[in-house]
C-alpha cells in the first residue's frame, strides 16, 4: 500500500491566491526540484512529487480535521483550500528504495543539519566571521529573544566534518537539545523532538523505550541509564553509517564547485572545540567526507554562497536597481522561473570576476537562493530491521551490535529560498554578529584571558649576588 503526503499551499490572511496563480507556483517547486536540486544531490535522495487536484469538499473536510493539529507558530497562515491544487509526495518518514520491509516497523530520523561552513569570502567585515560558525552565533540571539531556553552544543561543523567522533559529539548534541532541528519517527508518528518553541528538556529514557525493540530485539538488556546510554550511542552510531554513506549511483551531484578545503574547517565556538582546547590538546581537523554521501552534496550546494551575504547584497542591489528600470525583465532573467535546465547551466558558472554586468550579479544571487535552500534543507533517515538473508549488494545495510538496518536517505525541504528575502538576511546576519561580539565574544576574551594568566609558567630567576 502506497503512503503518500498531501501538500498545500499556504499563505497570510487576505491574501488568497487565485487557481492559476497557486497552480503557477505549486508547477515552480515541482520543477526546481526536478531540474535544479536534483543535479545538485542525485537522484535517489530528491523526491519532486507531482501535482494533483482534489475535490474542494475533500479540502475543506480536509483543513478542519487537520487544523486542531497545527503548531501554534504555523497558524499565522491560511492553508489553501480554494484552489484544490495540492502536491502529491511520497512519506519520507517510510523506506523509499525497497518496499519489501513495509511490513515492518520504521524508524526516521529528521536533521536539519544547517550551514557546515565558515565563510571564506574576503567581502566578510568582522573578523568574528573567519572563526566562528552562523549556527553556533545565532543560538545566542535566539536565546537572547525567547526563542529557546538554551543555547544547543550542536555545531554544524562537526557534523559536516566527516570526522566520527566529532559527528557524535553533534549528534549527541542534537539529541539533548533538539530545538527544530532533529526529530525522530516511529511507524510515521513523531515520537522524540521539540514540540514547541520553548521547552526541549530531553526525555532519553523514554527515547530509549522506544528504540529498545529496534537495537535489542532479544530484550537481553537491563533498562535504567546504563540501558539508555547503551540505545542512544547505537542510534547516533547508526545515523552517522547512514549520513556517510552512498547509496546513489547518479553523478549529477559531483559537479565541480568550490573545494570545501577553502576556510577552517573548525569553529572556535563548537564545544567540542573547547573541550580540546580546554585540555591542552590539538585541533581536531576533519576527516573528510565521502564524495558520494548526502552531506558532502549538500556541503557543496551551500558554498555556491561563495561572496557571503555582505558580498552577495551589493550585487544583490544592482539587479534590484536594473528592475526598477525594466521592470518588464524580471520574467526574462527568470527570478520568480521557470526553474528548467536553462537556469541550472546558468548556476554552474562560478566566476568571481565582476565584470560589472547584470547578468554577472543576477547570476551570483540565484547561487546564493540555493545555497540558502541547501542551508536549510532537512535529510531524512529511514531504518527499518532485516534479517540477515534479506540482505542483498542491492540493500545499503547498517549493522549495530545486536541488529541489522535497511536504509534509505532522502532530502526535504528543497524549496527555492525567495529573491525577496535577501534584504531580510543580510540585516539578520548584522544582528547575529553584533549581538555575538557584544554580549558572548567580549565575555569569553575575558575568560580565556583569565585562564592563560592562571595557567602561565612561574619562573624563579636566580641573580648572582
């Protein structure tokens, strides 16, 4: 039986679209995940979906069976149920290459790994920028306005590194402060991740429950913290075979783009960092990742923002000032699509000589829309148990101490960040940096300060009398 997931369009109050325009934009995701993303990750881990239209009684019996079920934070948009367009996806939280296991329980794994990046560009005015990660800045903001109660210990950096045990430092991380950004499934129900904007106290021995069947299926193990500890390290040491593997044969997602060798590859802020740090050891650089694995692809797509937003919105600015004087060429230099093989040649060029054109710095900013996209981009892990005659060269398998997996990875999330948006980020990024050096950088000098004087050698000098 197929599990399919039915999404609509939504949009503020009064501010209805009409048919044809909801049809328009719903046909714009379709195609640039089909011929845009796709080209960036391959094709097994980018899922398009396609468009259907449904009958407006089922819609509307639809929204208000649904619409007790929506966060709060999302409510401050209409879904739409006028048009009865609505794209058609299969359930990423199912095995989406072999459907003999469906039988059998699922487990799915939500990450939204962001930025694993520093910015290498020389367009970057504040130093901090060169050392420390967006993500690892931003906590303090978010924090610092009510958006969570804790800054999280998760580094994208680490994460990204390749490196395995700085990834379970990440992932561990993400597991005790999962704010929005990992969630676990069971059987395509939410069963572990931060439910709303403010409290994600970990509740691992529930966690553990949960997982139990799934790694000790034999239930040889004790429960208490030894128990929890044991399940949790299994899943994180899972999630990581899965994240570094392949499991795609295309070669779309090889293109030649920016060597991630470029900038550091550590942030000073990771608490993995300052651990080693703390203890006198060397930084840990990374490991690598393998050129076929999801994070690599997406690596590689979030570099196209090669300028950094302080370089990009210059630029960003002299199309804007290009429009004002013909407007009518905005659907000629395809801002708002048709997302097709034409505007994909045209990301794949990645000069940064600035010829002082148009074309140069529209070229430019629909690189960065989709390094945002990529930024923001959620990977989806599968796993569900085989017995070990079920697997076969043709089934990607991960092995734990006690249990086998059958995979598979996908990626959510691929809609093209807006054109509009731009001024919004590179206002926000001012923020994050200013709040960053004012109220944590300027902090953690004097503590660093204060450590290196405690730690200072103490020399007796002996003068001849």
């Amino acid at each position: 039986q197929r599990c399919v997931v039915l999404r609509f369009l939504k949009s503020p109050p009064n501010q209805n679209k009409t048919p044809e325009e909801i049809l328009h934009h719903l046909q714009n995701i379709v195609d640039f995940g089909k011929h845009v993303m796709k080209q960036f990750f391959g094709e097994n881990y980018v899922h398009h979906g396609e468009i259907i239209q449904l009958p407006l009684d089922f819609v509307r019996q639809l929204c208000l069976k649904i619409q007790p079920e929506r966060p709060e934070c999302r409510c401050d948009k209409d879904m739409d149920t006028l048009s009865g367009y609505a794209m058609c996806l299969p359930n990423l939280t199912r095995l989406q290459t072999f459907r003999f296991a469906e039988h059998r329980p699922i487990l799915c794994i939500e990450i939204k790994p962001k930025c694993g990046f520093i910015p290498f560009s020389s367009h970057v005015s504040q130093e901090i920028k060169h050392k420390v990660c967006r993500y690892c800045m931003h906590q303090h903001l978010k924090v610092a306005n009510g958006k969570w109660k804790r800054p999280s210990k998760y580094c994208p950096l680490d994460l990204f590194s390749g490196n395995k045990q700085r990834m379970h430092f990440a992932l561990k991380s993400l597991l005790q402060e999962a704010q929005n950004n990992l969630k676990i499934f069971k059987n395509g129900e939410l069963i572990y991740g931060c439910k709303d904007d403010q409290d994600c106290a970990s509740d691992w021995n529930e966690l553990a429950r949960h997982l139990k069947p799934f790694f000790f299926p034999s239930n040889g193990l004790v429960s208490g913290p030894h128990c929890t500890r044991t399940i949790v390290k299994e899943l994180i040491h899972v999630i990581t075979m899965a994240l570094l593997s392949s499991t795609d044969t295309c070669r779309a997602g090889d293109m030649k783009t920016v060597p991630i060798s470029q900038g550091r590859s550590y942030c000073e802020a990771s608490a993995f960092n300052k651990e080693l740090v703390r203890n006198g050891k060397h930084k840990l650089e990374s490991s690598g990742l393998p050129r076929g694995c999801l994070l690599y692809k997406t690596l590689q797509a979030q570099m196209l923002d090669m300028l950094d937003i302080e370089g990009l919105y210059p630029l960003y600015s002299r199309v804007e000032q290009y429009l004002e004087e013909f407007p009518e060429e905005r659907s000629t230099l395809q801002i708002d699509g048709p997302y097709n093989e034409a505007f994909y040649e045209k990301l794949l060029d990645l000069s940064l000589e600035d010829d002082g054109t148009v074309a140069f710095a529209l070229t430019k900013v629909q690189q960065y829309r989709i390094a945002m996209t990529a930024k923001d981009c959620s990977i989806m892990i599968a796993l569900s148990p085989c017995l070990q005659d079920e697997c076969s060269e043709h089934r990607p398998v991960v092995l734990t101490s006690k249990s086998r997996f059958t995979f598979s990875v996908s990626v959510l999330d691929l809609d093209l960040k807006p054109y509009e948006s731009i001024p919004h980020q590179y206002k926000l990024d001012g923020e994050i940096v200013n709040y960053y050096l004012k109220n944590v950088q300027a902090k953690e000098d004097q503590v660093m300060s204060n450590l290196f004087k405690e730690n200072e050698d103490c020399t007796l000098v002996l003068h001849k009398v």
